[in-house]
C-alpha cells in the first residue's frame, strides 16, 4: 500500500495518495465521503485504483474537513476544493492532469476542468451529479427540498447505521459486509454534523451553467438505471459539454468498482489512445475448489424443491465469503465453486470462512488450493495450476482445507498452520506432490 502525504492548501492540511507511475497523471475526485485508509481496505476499491494505476500515475485525496485531511468547521466551497487540487498536483509535481470526477466530486471536477484547462488533460465524469435538488425545472434531482430536510434530521441517529451503500451498488445485492465497510467509513470520514454541513452544501451546487465551458477532452460513463444519480444528469452532460464521449452503461451501480472492466476500457482510450489492457495474459493466482461433501444422498432424502432452496442457501453463503476476501468467482457447477485469488492467505482464510459458514445449513464442504501461473482466455482461467487444484480438492474429506506444498510455502509468517499429508500422485499430474491439511482454528 502506497503511502499517505500531507500538503498545505492555504492553512489546511490536505491527505492524498500517489498510486503507479504511468505516463499520464490522473486526480480522482471521489463523491460524497472519503477516507483514504478505510476506502482503501474494500477489495474492489483498491483493485479498481490499481488497475487505473496500470496507464495513469493516479493521485487520490480526500476533501478537506473529512477523513485523513484536517478538519475544518462548516462546510467547504468548490472554489477551496479547487484551491486544495492545485495544491495536491503542485505537491505530487503534476504541472497537467486528467480529472476523474465520480459521483458528488463530478461539479467540483467540472469546475476546475472549466476554469484550469490549461492544467487540465481530460475530464472524465462517472456517475457525476449536475443539480442533487429536485424542482420544476430540474425534475432528475435526487430529492425534493422537504424530503432533504427530513433525511437532514435524521442524520444524528443514523450516521455509521446506514445501509445507503446498497442502493450505490445494487448487482451486489445487501452483503452485511458492504454496510460495514460503508459504515467505518462514515464514522472514521466525518462527524454527523460535518457530514450534514457537508450535504447541506452539496444540495445547494448547481453546475448546468457550468458544463458548456468545458473545453478538454470529456469522457462521460453512467449506468442507464442508477438510482443515486438519474442517468438524465449524464444525458444533459453529454448535450451540453463541447464534444464530449458519452457512454451509457447497463445496470445500476453508481460506481464500478465491482465491474469495471468497460470503464476501464474507456478511460484508458481517452488517456492514452488506445483500449487494450496490458495486463499481462498469464498471471500467478491461488486457485481454490470448493465441493459439497454428500450432496446426492442430501438432495434424495429432501426432494428436488427444499433440496434447492438449500443450495441457494450455500451459494449465497459461498460467495459472501468470496465477497469478504477478494476472491473471484469463475464458475459454479452444480454444487461447487471454482475461484481464484491474488494471495493464498487470503485464499485459505477464505476457505475455513466457507467451511463454517455453511455448517449452520447442515452441509459439510471440502476445499483445495494450489498457486500457480494461470491463462487468462476471455475472462476464464485455465493451466495446469488449475487441474492441480482441482485434483487436491478431490482428496479432502468433510470440513477439510487441503493446498499444495506450493501454497504452503507462500504464507510464512501469517500464522496459518498445516498437518502434513505426505506426498500423492495427482491424477493426470507428472511427479509426486506433497500436500498438507490447513489446522482447524488457525485461519
């Protein structure tokens, strides 16, 4: 994890983060509320910044008054927040940039773009807000000014208790662990009342005005059914700013952090010219198998419709755990689950979470994992690793965690433990393999 660093902007400190080293620089404006360091513990957050890291030297902050920045009572202008990004380029030895305004940061991105194009390399817009105030003649607000207030009351009693992510991400549906991470960001990001301060402002912003004297390259992404952001903000966006690429994704995630591989494509056009990834075709990667441990004998003694309720039941369990540990779900067929990680702690702490979290349903699983140099074909993942992975799977029994010498070796130092197995012959695998059983407790 790359370092936090402090600038001065006026006689604030400001928080941000340098990210890669590409070849073009790129300021992230985040919306609503940002903490560099609890932001950066959600998985596809980090993963999203890493991969924009791949073409762009990426430069995240956070806004004065909230998360690691100094706070600041009242709320803050756009015209301080724009003073506060100068600062961070002139700190970060950015003489030109690209901004990326996302969400609420879209105005203040837009702003500066209009006002500094001579610092200002391309302007990219994902999900960005025009108006948030809903009225006669800006029908695609995201509230009426009774409603706002209403919620503004609220605010006390529910700040760090909200659920208000899910509806930012809907093709997660409502994993517990999405309104944790969401709700450590709140209480580490703000007070309840610097939050409301800081909402009170944002309700007031109105960039229509704005948006026609924008004159860098634009790059607008918006998902035609957002339920935070009315995709008709992006629609005047894409009428109204000179020249502008509009692209209308499908779905209803506000940001695409979870799927990002279309945004990416695109901002990696604008920045550079050109879409292909360079991300390599062939990558190391901790496979794991999972398998349910008498299914047949299970699904006849329940009947096909409770049988199947039940494996929803475990899938859903299955992947929030993936969900917990950054783990990519590749396929699933019948009753097991075939994924992938980038480190193999996580792998198999993953592994033992899934082991327990589907006894409470009476089912027992068995898993394998072996690390290895995987093919990336079309968004699938072949190679030998993988074949190996699935032959240790085959060997463990009920409850059992079973990985490959090679995974073993990788996680000195994180505390797991293993039972040595011995060496075995894997079906279809030349040599011999050792293999060792993760220790019950120790993940």
């Amino acid at each position: 994890m790359t370092d936090v660093r402090f600038t001065r902007s006026g006689d604030v400190d400001v928080a941000y983060r340098v990210v890669g080293d590409g070849p073009v620089d790129l300021v992230y404006v985040q919306g609503f509320i940002t903490h560099l360091e609890v932001y950066w513990e959600l998985p596809a957050f980090r993963r999203y910044c890493e991969r924009l890291a791949e073409f762009t030297r990426l430069i995240l902050f956070d806004k004065r008054g909230m998360g690691l920045s100094e706070r600041v009572p009242g709320a803050t202008t756009l015209e301080e927040r724009m003073d506060d990004i100068r600062a961070i380029m002139d700190a970060a030895g950015s003489e030109r940039a690209a901004l990326m305004g996302e969400s609420e940061g879209g105005p203040l991105a837009m702003l500066f773009a209009a006002a500094h194009p001579e610092r200002t390399a391309g302007l990219i817009l994902q999900g960005a807000e025009v108006r948030e105030r809903t009225d006669e003649g800006w029908p695609w607000g995201e509230t009426t000014e009774e409603e706002f207030e209403a919620a503004m009351a609220l605010v006390p009693e529910v700040w760090g208790k909200s659920r208000g992510i899910y509806e930012r991400v809907p093709s997660l549906g409502e994993p517990e662990w999405l309104a944790e991470w969401w709700n450590r960001v709140c209480v580490h990001a703000a007070t309840p009342s610097a939050a409301e301060a800081f909402m009170r402002m944002a309700f007031e912003i109105d960039v229509r005005y704005v948006a026609s004297a924008i004159n860098v390259p634009t790059l607008i992404l918006h998902a035609v059914e957002d339920a935070v952001c009315h995709v008709e903000n992006a629609r005047f966006l894409a009428r109204t700013v000179p020249d502008a690429r509009y692209v209308e994704l499908p779905g209803g995630d506000h940001v695409p952090w979870f799927d990002p591989e279309p945004v990416l494509a695109e901002i990696r056009e604008l920045l550079t010219g050109r879409r292909e990834t360079s991300t390599p075709d062939r990558v190391l990667a901790t496979v794991l198998f999972t398998d349910l441990v008498g299914s047949t004998e299970r699904a006849a003694a329940l009947g096909d419709r409770r049988w199947r309720d039940l494996l929803e039941q475990h899938h859903a369990a299955v992947r929030r755990e993936l969900g917990r540990f950054d783990g990519h779900e590749l396929d699933t067929a019948g009753d097991g689950f075939f994924a992938t990680f980038d480190g193999p702690a996580r792998a198999i702490r993953c592994a033992r979470a899934i082991v327990d979290a589907v006894r409470p349903l009476g089912l027992d699983v068995r898993a394998g994992l072996h690390t290895g140099e995987v093919e990336l074909l079309d968004g699938k993942v072949a190679g030998i690793a993988v074949n190996i992975g699935a032959r240790v799977a085959g060997r463990a029994g009920a409850g059992e965690v079973l990985v490959s010498g090679t995974v073993k070796d990788l996680v000195a130092g994180s505390g797991l433990e293993f039972e040595d197995r011995g060496e075995t012959d894997l079906k279809g695998i030349p040599g011999s393999w050792r293999i060792y059983a993760v220790a019950p407790g120790t993940a």
